[in-house]
DNA sequence: GTCAACAGATAATGCGCAATATCAAGGTGG
DNA sequence: CCACCTTGATATTGCGCATTATCTGTTGAC
C-alpha cells in the first residue's frame, strides 16, 4: 500500500507512548486497567498524562492485535445457517436474539453475525474454505433448523467454544446448550388435559427426529407411564401436512379420543379445521393442543387461539450467551455447560373439560 | 496461561511449514493462493506437499493474526442508538436490516451489531469512554432516530469510514448516506390528490426538523409550486397526538379541504377516527395520505388500510453496505457517498376522487 | 561460453498488542 | 551504611500471519 493511498492509519499505543514520553507498556497497562496484575506498574501521575494523551489521539486498541496477543476480543458470535433478518426466520430467530442481544450487551461485549461464512455455492457454511470462520469471535451460539451435524460435531471436537440454543446431542463430542424443557412441558400438559376429564387422549406425530421432538416423545411418555390405563394414550405417525391429518381425525373421534395433541400450532390448525369440517366444534366437542407454538406460515393459524405449549426464548437466548461467557472465563474446565429451561404455557381456547364431563 | 490450561494449541503456519520441510512463506502462499501475485513462488510438487500436511494437521488459519497482517478484518459494524431486538417484534429497524445483511453477505464480510457500546449508564453511545468503540470494524452503518448528533458529526470528522441510513447533514462534516427521495414521492402524491379532483388539500405537519420531514416540506411545496392556485393547500402545524388531530381535523372539512395528508401513519388514522366522529367516511366524504408508512403503535393502526409513501427500506441498507465499501475500497476519494432511492407507493383504501368529482 | 532472465524457494520484517523479564531509584530495617 | 524490599518504569519478546527483499540454481539467447 502506497503512503498515498494510506489515508490516516489509526494510532496505536506506541503513538500514545510517544506523546506522553512513555514506555509502549505503560499505555497497555493503563488501558487495560493498571491493578497491577500484570508486572507492570504505574503511577497515578502517568496514567494521567497517558489517559490524555489517548484522549487527544483518539487512540483505540486494534481488536486483531490484541485478540493475537491474548487470545480473546470481546465479541461474541450468533452464526445460523439462514439468513437472520427475512420476515419468516426473523419470527423464527427473533425471541432468542432478544435475550442475546440482552445477554451480550451486558457482558459488555459486541455481536458478530456470521453473513459471510458462505461457501461458493451460497449456502452457508462454518468451514469456508476449510477454515473455521467463527474463530474472528470469541465463542458462538449457535441457532438453527437445518444444519449440517457433521459440520457443528468437528466444530465442537475442535474445541470452539459453541453454545447451541436449543438440545443436540452430537456423535462424539460434548456439547453445550440452552434448552428449554419439553419433556416436562409435554408430561404437564398431558396430566392437565386428563385432569380436566378426558380419557383419551391422541398425539400426533410427525416423522421428525429432532431432539426437541424427542424430548417431547419422552415426556408424553412419561404422562402415559402416570396415568396408566386411567387414560387411552395413543401415538400417531402423520405427515405434517393438511390433507394427513385431516385424513386421521375423523378415526380418532369415532374411536373416542376427546383431545387431540400436535407437535406444533399448525398442525394444531389443521386439526381445527379437520373438526370444524366433520362438524364438530373447537372445543366442545374435541379439544385440540400443542406442543410448539411455532408455525410455519404464520397468520394462517391465528383464527385459532391454539392451547400450547411456549418456549422461552429470550430466557434461551441470555442463558446460551452466559454459558459462553463461563466456558470462556473457565477454559481449564472443559465439560460441556448445558441448562434447560421451563417452558411457558399459553392457555388458548381449543382445550377444555370434554362434553361428557 | 499455564500450559495445563492451554488445552491445545492450533498448528500454525510455521508446524505445517516444518512437517512440509519448506519455508513458512510457502505455506502462505499456498494458503492464499500462489498466484503469484505476491513475490512468492511455490511449484506443484512442494504445493501439493503443503497442502497435504495442512490436511494432516488440520491446520486453520488464525483470523486474528491475518487481518492483524493485512489490515483490514472483514467486519462490517451497524450501529443503533437502540436496541436492535427489541421486545414489540419487527421494529423499524428491521427492513433496513434486510438490505445490509443481503449486502453484507454479497461482500463476503461479517456483521457486527455494537451491543456493548454503552456508556456506564448504559445509553448507547459510539465514544465509549471518549474512545470511538465503532474502530473494531473496518467501517459502519448508521440506522437511528434519537441519535446524538456530534457524536456523529465527530465520528465522520474522524475520517471513520461511516454510511447513514437517511438523509443526514451534519455541522462541519460531509457525510454520506443512503436516502430516500421523500421530496419525489411526496409532491406525486400531492398530484396524484390533486389528479383525483381534489381541490383542497390540507397537510397536518408535526413539529420535528429531521431531514426526513424537511424533505417533505420541500416536496410539498414543489407541489404547490406546480398546482398553483387550482388547488387550495395549507399547511398545519400540529401537535402528533389524536386530541390535536381531531381538534383541527372539523374545521378544515369545514373549510371544504377534501383531502388531509399526514407525516405518517398513525397520525393518518387519528385523522380517520377524528373524521368517524364527525360522521363522515373515509374515503368517501373525506380521503386521507401518508407520508410515511411507519407507524409507532403498530396494529391499532392496521383497521383503516392508510393510502401512503412507503420507504425502500431494504434497498436503503443494502445501498448504504455497498456505499460502505466503495469508501473502503476507495480511501483515497474522501469525498462523501450518496445515493438517493425512490419511495414506494402503497394504494390504501383512504384515498378516492371527492365527492363532487 | 558468458550473461541475462526466470522459476522456485528462503530470510527477515512488521502488523499492534500483552506479558515477561529487567532495571533504576527511593525507602526501610538492622 | 549496606542489604533488602517496594514502587514505577523500560526493554524485549512473541502471538500467527502476509509481504518484501533476497538468494540459488536452471534455462535460453547470443
């Protein structure tokens, strides 16, 4: 780069150390607080002529530089395999970005949006090029639907400092999350649809095997196991898609199930319209929950106040970036940090005490 | 740091140079493509070589170390005065977010959000203790509305690579900006009004000297300009709440103005409900405009379907990213970047001919 | 056969910072 | 009055990489 072309360089602390008559040292021991801690000491007049002197220059330390030097910069990634600001994965994203934004602001750190970590084809990628592309910060949460496992499994066993949102459990390597209980919430809100008096209850399932699905299988199986033959549990495997269920309901009314469990909103929708279509009314004669309140197409749904379960989000999205915060604080210590959070439940309008009751 | 704490250290250029038994020169070369294009040369056999030690050590480079070297780290910043996610979902940033992370991600950089750019009582603020904390990216986008204006004006003075998102003249700097042609878009609707039969056209105007409304201001009285006296229009200066609204909106029906434009939205359906009171319809005895679509309580506006200019929200990010680097591609042009983009045109439901036409 | 040109590599420097080792005084105790 | 500690500072090294300058052997031209 010509001199030309090099239009003002920044100062550095060596620039400082010059105005001030000072050592280099001294200005990085002023900047980064002079407890002491590190060998260097320095005295209250120097730091004084020093801090005016970074005042008058404008002087502000070069992230790179220091980020080489101890190995750490102060800014936390959130890397997703979609994009982050479209409307329909800004629904999706949003409540977790919330509680990040929240816990990294007062961590007093800075938030890096992986935009550029894409591989020639577009799609996005941790390993561009066959390098890791998060290591520019700290450590990472990491959010997501569709993602590559093999990809986030090497990540993990490189020892990045990852933190998923959400539970994964990935073949050979130990990770770190912030989940939110289904399991609990699924049992809880099984035992409640049977205190209300019903005594057949049918879920149905979709072909998914994602953790959070399974952690919903293990708590209506829990349910199940407490309410013993009390209650007619039942498991269906359906495709998540309109015509489906509304080809299985009629079934399940005639065989006497008052209550009929999704695993998300929409499905519950479909249910919905599945009933009102054979006649039947939400909720007097059948009710109808979930188990995610997430839906894909988003007011499609929403002439249904659907009973179901929350996930708490924000409380995910804070509690992910301080578990980060404490895998980089403890690096000596290198077992995975994982927290599950309690859902939340919105009480809707498709759930009541059956007819008979 | 202890070496137990140390849990592996990353091979580095200089192991694979070694297991390769080359220079480590080569190694970046190789690295970075041996094109030539830097004084280093590398032939097949001895590249082949290195990459397949790269291979076995699994070597990365470190990103820290490379921008440190080069100069430049990739990161593009975006700073708010606000929070980015805030709790009452799709704010007025989000739009604007669009654009930049499209064009972010186009440019191949990384996004970083200034989360912990925040004085000690926790406002916002770009000179965190009286460092410019932005420095951490190579340049930065600048959305806001309650900014501080020689914070800003300092910043550009500064020579810090910063692009507005809106029309912004600062005391002693050249800024640049990615704007919206609100002059444009409000004089054609203003003849677009005037197009329809309307012969008196009265503008509710609030009190605020943001560009963003003297933009309008000029676009309205080019309107006027052109329209001359065939058409009656005034100007009103009144306060942005509902009881000031419906306060003036009878007197000038009265007045026989047929048609009341509004800076925005919200007001816009003020003027509509003050107008339902009276017992007139909208748009039939009385049609209404905006001049902006946003709208700070956002759904109690959403039962009257507002006639208004839209902004090229996301057009306007994704300019301002490419503005940005233009001017770090280009440090040598100081002169400041600009661009202009035409506002769109929402069609509403408050807008016909009147009456008598 | 001599010199130039070039392919293919190495050596060395610096990016900006943190940390470590080192050093000069001034103060205290014996 | 000398050994010793404390305070306040400096000199130096290295983090991992890109880059520039430098060096060596091999061709090719004349």
């Amino acid at each position: 780069m010509k001199a030309s072309e090099r239009p003002k360089k920044r100062p550095t602390q060596a620039d400082v150390a010059r105005l001030a008559s000072v050592s280099p040292a001294v200005v990085s021991a002023v900047v980064n607080g002079r407890d002491g801690s590190n060998g260097v000491r320095v005295g209250d007049r120097t730091a004084a002529r020093v801090e005016e002197a970074i005042r008058q220059l404008g002087y502000v330390p070069n992230v790179a530089a220091r980020s080489l030097a101890r190995g750490r910069n102060g800014i936390i990634g959130v890397f997703t395999y979609e994009a982050l600001f479209p409307m329909q994965a800004m629904s999706y994203y949003h409540p977790f970005l919330v509680g990040v934004e929240e816990a990294v602001e007062e961590l007093d750190c800075h938030l890096l949006l992986f935009t550029g970590s894409h591989t020639d084809d577009r799609r996005r990628s941790i390993y561009k090029n066959g390098t890791n592309s998060l290591q520019v910060a700290d450590g990472s949460v990491l959010i997501g639907q569709s993602e590559d496992r093999d990809e986030l499994a090497a990540l993990v066993r490189d020892g990045y400092p990852a933190v998923f949102i959400g539970r994964r459990e990935l073949p050979g390597a130990e990770v770190s999350y912030a989940a939110a209980d289904y399991g609990t919430a699924t049992r809880q809100l099984v035992e409640r649809i049977s205190g209300l008096g019903h005594r057949g209850i049918a879920r149905l399932r979709g072909g998914s095997n994602h953790e959070s699905i399974l952690d919903r299988d293990a708590g209506f199986a829990a349910a199940r196991e407490l309410l013993g033959d009390r209650v007619d549990t039942t498991e269906v495997f359906v495709p998540p898609r309109a015509e489906s269920i509304a080809a299985v309901v009629p079934g399940l009314v005639e065989q006497g199930y008052t209550c009929i469990v999704t695993d998300d909103r929409e499905r519950a929708g479909d249910v919905c319209a599945a009933a009102t279509a054979l006649g039947l009314s939400v909720p007097a004669d059948l009710s109808v929950a979930a188990l995610s309140e997430y839906s894909y197409v988003d007011n499609a749904v929403e002439r249904w106040d659907i009973t179901t379960i929350t996930t708490p989000g924000r409380e995910m999205g804070a509690a992910a970036v301080r578990l980060l915060a404490d895998l980089l604080d403890n690096p000596a210590d290198r077992s995975p940090r994982r927290v599950v959070i309690d859902c939340g439940f919105h009480a809707g309008a498709t759930l009541t005490a059956p007819q008979g009751a």
